[in-house]
C-alpha cells in the first residue's frame, strides 16, 4: 500500500505504518497516545507527518493528551 504524505492518513494506513493492528490503532487514539486530526466528522484520520514524529518518538503520549485537552474534549 503506497502511503501519500499529502493527504490525510486512514486507520488502516495508519496502522500499515506503524506496523500494528487497526485496533491497535483505534484504542490508541482514543487514550491520547497517537496524534490525530481533530475537527473530522466524517471517521478518525491522521496526519503523516504527525505520526512519523510519533513513530521517531518526538511526540509523547502526554503532548498528545494536552493536544486533546486544548481541543475542549
């Protein structure tokens, strides 16, 4: 699967990146772990860039909570 770094990433590709499971993935986003992209109505997406921070260990689950705290959730 070719990961585009110029639109935002689904759960399964999410997950093809990190090397884990779509659930995985799920559960991690909803306890503040992984950066994700807020505002989407439409289903959990992220940002590329954002994640391979994450998977270089520059974004820490703590900077995500506070992420998710500033968005008023």
């Amino acid at each position: 699967m070719a990961l585009s770094m110029d639109r935002l990433w689904t759960v399964r590709q999410a997950s093809a990146f990190l090397a884990r499971s779509t659930s995985w993935v799920y559960k991690a986003a909803e306890r503040g772990e992984l950066p994700r992209a807020r505002g989407m109505g439409w289903g959990l997406r992220f940002v590329p860039s954002e994640l391979h921070a994450y998977a270089r260990g520059e974004v820490s689950g703590s900077r995500a909570m506070v992420r998710k705290r500033e968005g008023g959730a």
